[in-house]
C-alpha cells in the first residue's frame, strides 16, 4: 500500500511537469536534461508540488521515519535472499531517484528543504536506533538497521556539497 501511495505522487509530479513543459515550449517531452533546462522556468509553486511529490515517493522508498512501517514488516515475514535484495536495491532506488529527479531538477528546491530533511533524517535516526533496540526478532533489527542508513545516505545529500555527495553515493554502493 505505501508503494502504491508512493507512485502515485510520483506520477502525479512527472504528468505535472510533462504537460506544464509541454504548454511553455509546445514540446511533449520526458527528458530529464530539457526537463532540468532551468528551472527558473518553473513558477515556485509548481516547483514545491513537483518536488514534493518526488521526495514523497523516493522517502517511502528509502523507508524514513513516518513510512517506514511496510520495509519492517516486509523484511519481517520474508525469505533471507528476498531481504537482501530488498535492502540493498529498494532503499539504493530511492536515494537514487532522489539525486536523480529532486536534486537534479530542482537544486533550488533541495537546498530549500534541505533544512527540514536533515531534521527529518535524525528523527528517522533516533526512532529507528530505538525500535531496532526493543526488537527481538533479528530480521526486524537488520531492518531497523538499514532505514538508520538511509537516513545517513539522505544526511550526506543534504549537506549539498561535493563530499556529502560522494559519501552518500559510496555508501549506497557498500550497503
């Protein structure tokens, strides 16, 4: 279900942009390069929906503190291979969306919400560190353990500078 929410919002915000660019240039295009052209093109509005819609979906994704609910159960009742796959390629998808569409796209917008993410990103931390450590099932704390990287990886791309972003990069491959 929180997938599903999640896609919503994030099909919401690309048919938002598609056809927002397709009535200032005349263009239908999905290119993220003609897309991301300048974004002072954007009004502000459409900017904080459309970014709000992407950070949405790709947080559900990497499963921070209000939306991380489904990774523990999930991780919970599957297979160990299943678990793998699921904390290593899900949670990496979402913090590559994230430099992929919102600070790509929309730079402006990101170190806007940088602020609120990296209050977010310890709350996410601290709840996570706690659960994991009141959980007796070991699955659950593997679990518990890969949403506190998550918010370490969107901590390092917060910061908004060349070592953050390489560091939350290199820790999406090691994890």
């Amino acid at each position: 279900m929180y997938m599903s929410f999640g896609s919503a919002f994030l099909l919401f915000s690309i048919l938002l942009l598609y056809y927002y660019n397709f009535t200032t240039s005349g263009v239908l295009t999905a290119n993220i390069d003609a897309l991301s052209f300048d974004e002072y093109v954007y009004p502000v509005w459409l900017q904080i929906v459309s970014f709000s819609g992407f950070l949405i979906c790709f947080l559900i994704k990497m499963a921070v503190y209000p939306f991380q609910l489904w990774y523990v159960d999930v991780q919970k009742n599957s297979p160990i291979p299943l678990n793998m796959i699921m904390s290593s390629v899900i949670l990496s998808m979402g913090a590559y969306g994230l430099i992929r569409f919102n600070m790509q796209i929309f730079p402006t917008t990101f170190k806007t919400f940088a602020v609120y993410l990296l209050a977010l990103m310890v709350i996410t931390i601290i709840c996570s560190a706690l659960n994991g450590f009141l959980q007796k099932n070991t699955k659950q704390i593997i679990s518990y353990y890969g949403i506190i990287q998550s918010g370490f990886i969107i901590i390092g791309l917060v910061s908004i500078n060349a070592i953050g972003l390489t560091g939350a990069i290199f820790h999406v491959f090691a994890q």
